[in-house]
C-alpha cells in the first residue's frame, strides 16, 4: 500500500480523494490550512476506521509545507502526492484586486511547486514515485469572468507539462486531473454568485454552473480517478474527469482564437441561445423552475 499525501482535505474534492485511498487501504496524510474545517472528514474517517492521518499544511507557507513533509516523511517515504489545494476566485480583469490575482497563483500555482520540492528530492533518490496536480478543465478553457483562475490552472497545466518530461527518466509519473463542473462548494459558490459588474459575463457563468449542477457530479468521481491513475501505473499525462468534461474541450477545441472570443462576447440572449445550441445546456436563469436537488 501507497503513502499518499493530500493537499486541501477539507472539503469537495480533496476530502473525496481522502476517502478514495484511505478506503482502499493506503496511508493516507490528509492536510489543509485549517484544522477546524475538518470535522466532517474525522468524522467519516472514525466511523469507517480508515488509515487516514489529518494534519495543518498551508501550501502558500514554505515553513508549514517543509515542517509537514518532514513530518509525514518520519513515518515512512511519501509515495504519492495529490496538490488538490486550490482557490476559485471569479471577477473582470478590471475590476479585480491585484492583490486576489496574487493570492490565487500562491495557492494554486507556487503552492503546487513548494509542494513538489519539498517531497521530490526524496522520490528522484529513490526513482519511484507519482504527482498529480488536480488542474480543470478551466487549465485549457479562458472563460470570462474566470481569469483570475484561469491564469493559475493554465500555469499549473504548463507547469505540469515540462515537469513530466523532467522526472520521468527517474521513474516518477506525472498526471494533471481536470474535472469538469464538480459539485463541491466552490461550484457551487460561483453558481449562487450575484454580480453588479457591467460585464455581463459574471451573471452568465454563474447561471452557466447553476444549470450544470442540476445535474450533480459528486467530488467522489475525482476521488476514485486520482485513486486509478495512481494504482494502474499509468503514464498517461492528462485524464478529464466528469461526464462534461471532454464535451467542454471539444467545444472549445471546435473554435478558433477568434470564433471563441466573439462567442463571449455576445449579448445575452444570444449567449445563452449558443449554450444550448452549442453544448446542449440552457443556462438561462428564469428558465430553471425546479430547485436544485440536494446532495
């Protein structure tokens, strides 16, 4: 059985993932910043009487992510690495602090490569070991109002690429996961978001996410493919998660720079109307009339 260390535990796909490993009998070192955002996880872990460890780690701290790693590593070689930590931040470019730009590429960019420094040395002397960096599909889509996340998850996604190529000759895999629309509490964040922005784009994806949840795809499907790719040894790079997931690359991929920019930039109605016609989903607001089910 693996020694496997997750980052961001505390809630969505983090925990899911947790769950996903400690079930299926490995080791498991669940982190996140705040340890009182874990009751839920200490809770299914006692019940269950998984091999499942929680533990403080803040990705933006390079003395809590050396301290932690040190730590964990006492107890045995860290076999895996899942940096599932993140932050999902929306708003325009213009009316965005820089300050949030910044915050989110610590935490979900330098937070993965602190991560990745702090336990690499170890896996290349012992040229065994996998990292996967849980990205989106928001890695390879630009979907405004979503640039401040964008940006990290395309860097996270870059990133990933060249340091597959760096560490494969020591027998360490690399996998980037990018879900589609999950039904974890930043989702469902942004679909509840209410926007006084003169940017039409904000209230349009938070419909856009509101109309996908409908139909919910729990963090579990996360969970269970990072616990895949790490137990088939796969050195397969990229692996979408979620029944939307490869549909939304290839709508992307269906348009050209050009044709993908004027599609954002369309007018309301005639946003909404290339959703469905486009992807099959009408995301329009006042269309909705149930209420969303509860998972």
């Amino acid at each position: 059985m693996a020694s496997v260390l997750i980052t961001g535990t505390s809630s969505g796909i983090g925990m899911a993932t947790a769950l996903a490993f400690g079930r299926a009998g490995h080791r498991v070192s669940a982190t996140m910043r705040d340890l009182s955002r874990g009751a839920d996880l200490r809770r299914i872990v006692e019940q269950e009487k998984l091999p499942v460890t929680i533990s403080a780690l803040d990705v933006d701290s390079d003395a809590s992510v050396k301290e932690a790693v040190k730590r964990i590593a006492s107890a045995g070689p860290i076999d895996v690495l899942v940096n599932n930590a993140g932050a999902a931040p929306t708003g325009s470019v213009e009316e965005t602090p820089l300050s949030l730009f910044r915050s989110t590429m610590e935490t979900n960019y330098f937070g993965v490569i602190r991560c990745i420094q702090a336990v690499l040395p170890a896996m290349r002397e012992r040229r065994s070991g996998c990292i996967i960096n849980i990205s989106s599909v928001a890695g390879r889509i630009a979907l405004s109002p979503m640039a401040p996340y964008n940006a990290t998850k395309f860097a996270l996604e870059a990133l990933s690429e060249s340091f597959a190529q760096e560490v494969k000759p020591f027998n360490i895999r690399v996998a980037v996961v990018q879900p589609g629309i999950i039904s974890t509490p930043m989702a469902k964040e942004i679909a509840d978001g209410q926007s006084h922005s003169p940017y039409p784009q904000s209230q349009r994806v938070s419909a856009l996410f509101a109309a996908a949840l409908q139909t919910p795809r729990p963090p579990s499907l996360v969970g269970d493919k990072v616990l895949e790719i790490v137990e088939s040894g796969t050195w397969q790079l990229r692996h979408p998660v979620g029944p939307d997931a490869a549909p939304f690359l290839g709508w992307r991929q269906s348009m050209n720079d050009e044709e993908w920019v004027n599609w954002g930039a369309l007018d309301d109605d005639a946003w909404y109307e290339r959703v469905k016609a486009d992807f099959g989903l009408d995301a329009r607001p006042w269309s909705r009339t149930v209420e969303m089910p509860v998972v």
